[in-house]
C-alpha cells in the first residue's frame, strides 16, 4: 500500500455508475488517490462532472448483438476485459495501483487474474436473473434462460477469483451458493444529500393529496402491476388521490414482460404500462416519465406517500433517495426491503402485497394520521443515514483495506 492513502481504480464502462460518486469523494476528501476507468466518450463527456476519469478502450462493439446470442454476455464481458487489462498494465507502468474494483459485468475483470499483480474487488448486484427471480406470469424464453447461465457462469468464477467481492444488501447475498458467500462483503453506495423537508399539514395545504410509483423502470420486478391494481382499486373506491408514475416502461427491465406483450399484442406496439391500462381501465395514473434530476426532485417533493411493491430486486438506488428525502413510504415485505425499512418506523410494510385493501388502508392511515406520518417522514431520514457518502466511504475504506491486506497475505503463502 502507499505510504500515505490507497490508490484505488474502479472500472465501469458506465457513466455515471455505481462508484462515481465515491471516487469523488474520496478523492476531495483525500481517502484515497481514485480513479475511474471508463469508455473514452464517458470520459470526454463527464470530465468536467466527476474527478479521476481515465479511459479504457474495449475490444470492439460491447453494444448491441455479439456474434453468438447464446454466449452474448460473456462475449461482451471479454471484449470490456480485455480492454481494461490494456489499461490497467499501462497505468500500472506509470503508477503504483493498491486495489482493483470493477464492475463484475461492465467493469469485467476476468482477464486481470494473475495477469496483473493487484488485488481485485468484484462489486455484483445479483449473480443470475434465475437466482434474482422472475414472474411466472411473464416467463423468461428457454433462450434467455440458456443466456443467462453465462452470466451466472461468470460470477461464480469471478466471485472465487477475486480477492473480496461486495453486493448492495443482505438479500444479495443469500442469493449466492452458500460456498461463495464468505467471500462477500455487504455495502451499498452512497448517496450525498441536503437534509429533508419535511411535509407539514400546512405545507400541504391546498395541495392533491398524492401517491407515486417510482422507479427507472415501470416493470413487473418493481412491481408497477401492484401499483396500478391500487390505482385502479382507488378509483372504484371514488378516494380523492391523485396517482402518479415515475419512470418509463421503455428501458431495460430485470424481467420478461416485454417478450410477453409482444405475444400478446402481435399487431401493436404496447408498452407494460399501456398493457395496464386496458387490464385495469379504472387505474388514473399521469404518468410523468423519466425527467431530468431538477424536475424530478420537484416531482419527488409533491408527493405525499410513495409505494414501492418491490417483487424482486436486491437494491434499487430510488428508494434510498426517497428516504433521504424524509418521504412517507408504503413498501412490499419482500426482498430487501426490510433491511432498509423498519415497520411503523422508517416506512410501512405490507406482508401480502396482492392484498390491495392493505395497501390502501395503509395509505389512509398516513393521509389521515399527521402524527403517524410525522414520525414515519422522520423516521425515513434516520434510516437513510447509513447510506450518507460519509458514512459509506469510511465502511468501504475498511473493505478495500482488508481486500489489500488479504492479497498480501495470500501472497506471502
């Protein structure tokens, strides 16, 4: 290790990603001497945004198809590896790295093992979709399935290989054979925001008594099915809420639905949302799509109760910000969700999500309860402090120490 602080290089060929903005941070605050190794348009792009960018050029297109769709994802992964490895041995000939941490997908490392001597930490959201989970009532195609034994392939390789490896919750980790998980690390990024403001009886004076879904993806998974069959539900029960949506149904999922509305409407184009319209045509949702950061911190801030009826994730970044923005949330007691919310505390939990009268009554109990929802609103702003940068750097600073003794020790043997 230097001297003074650790230099740290994370590689993702996405930008932003899951460690932008900890390398900033720790390099403003001095923690460590970062880097963040991206595809050369992210770094022209995003230079003047976010500290350490350094490129990597892949091997070739790691968008759109690869040669073979059954090996597709290994395919792309080998192509980003073998670029990184390129990079890193020219960085590393001008300057001592301590420590590794790619992106076991779009940061591939599986070319760096012995090839370059510095420890690697692997950071994995899930290892497989067959292990993260799908809806029966939108089942995956034996061809994705038979695809995604590759991307399962390569985290288990991965997962041996590196030195340590983190995932965002607990819940992703028990989704790993029980064998590997020794070898896991439980940390998820940090989030940097002003203090909350919380909601008031005479702030929200005058004001549609509101409840939002959001999320990046309007998808099965997050479990905006759930949502609009309370939407459609509140109408049949003539409740004056405004319902609203954030997101698009037009990006990538972790789910099948899409395959599923192709079969079903073979002669239009229909997005998840649209689908739910017809199958609860009473549902009155605006939808507000995916908006740029200030608008959708202005969404965020009109928004009186958030659902969230997660069916299968192990981490969304979404509902950790709306925590941190002190915001009443309703959520499914599923996944990961209980290691975040604590019921009658930081938020409500409902145990059968397709119980639509629970899901109700439990926003009634906030619209109608200021003293419940105060305490809920507060309650969420405490439990987002785990997830503060600070708090977050110094506990991933005692990962990435211990990922960079072990390798010396393990060297030594």
């Amino acid at each position: 290790m230097s001297q003074n602080i650790p230099s740290i290089v994370f590689v993702h060929a996405v930008t932003p990603g899951q460690h932008n903005s900890l390398c900033d941070y720790l390099n403003r605050e001095r923690l460590a001497k970062a880097w963040y190794m991206t595809v050369p348009g992210h770094v022209e792009r995003y230079k003047n945004q976010h500290s350490g960018l350094i490129k990597f050029q892949p091997d070739g297109q790691i968008v759109g198809p690869q040669s073979y769709y059954y090996s597709a994802k290994t395919e792309r992964s080998a192509r980003i590896s073998r670029g990184v490895l390129a990079a890193v041995r020219d960085l590393a000939s001008r300057q001592k790295i301590d420590l590794i941490v790619a992106h076991s997908l779009w940061g591939a490392p599986l070319f760096l093992y012995d090839e370059v001597d510095i420890p690697v930490v692997n950071y994995m959201e899930f290892p497989s979709y067959r292990l993260h989970g799908w809806d029966p009532q939108y089942p995956p195609t034996l061809g994705q399935r038979l695809t995604d034994k590759n991307m399962e392939m390569l985290h288990f390789y991965q997962a041996l290989r590196g030195v340590l490896n983190i995932v965002p919750t607990e819940y992703a980790k028990s989704l790993f054979p029980p064998e590997l998980q020794s070898r896991i690390e439980v940390q998820f990024e940090g989030f940097e925001l002003s203090p909350p403001t919380f909601d008031t009886p005479s702030s929200r004076q005058g004001r549609p008594f509101t409840v939002a879904f959001s999320a990046r993806d309007l998808s099965s998974a997050k479990g905006y099915d759930t949502y609009m069959k309370v939407a459609h539900a509140i109408a049949e029960r003539n409740l004056d809420i405004r319902c609203v949506a954030l997101g698009s149904d037009q990006v990538n999922t972790y789910g099948y639905e899409n395959l599923f509305l192709k079969e079903k409407y073979p002669l239009e184009t229909v997005g998840f949302h649209e689908h739910l319209t017809r199958v609860f045509p009473k549902a009155n949702v605006q939808l507000l799509g995916k908006l740029p950061y200030p608008e959708f911190s202005s969404a965020l801030a009109d928004v009186d109760v958030f659902l969230y009826p997660l069916k299968y994730g192990v981490g969304n970044w979404g509902l950790i910000e709306i925590l941190g923005r002190g915001k009443a949330v309703v959520a499914s007691h599923t996944c990961f969700i209980p290691e975040v919310i604590e019921h009658g505390q930081s938020g409500l939990l409902i145990k059968d999500p397709n119980d639509v009268g629970a899901w109700i009554d439990a926003i009634l109990n906030i619209r109608d309860d200021w003293t419940l929802r105060d305490n809920i609103q507060r309650g969420a702003a405490a439990a987002f402090q785990k997830f503060s940068m600070p708090t977050v750097a110094s506990n991933y600073m005692a990962i990435f120490r211990k990922a960079i003794e072990l390798y010396a020790q393990n060297k030594g043997k």
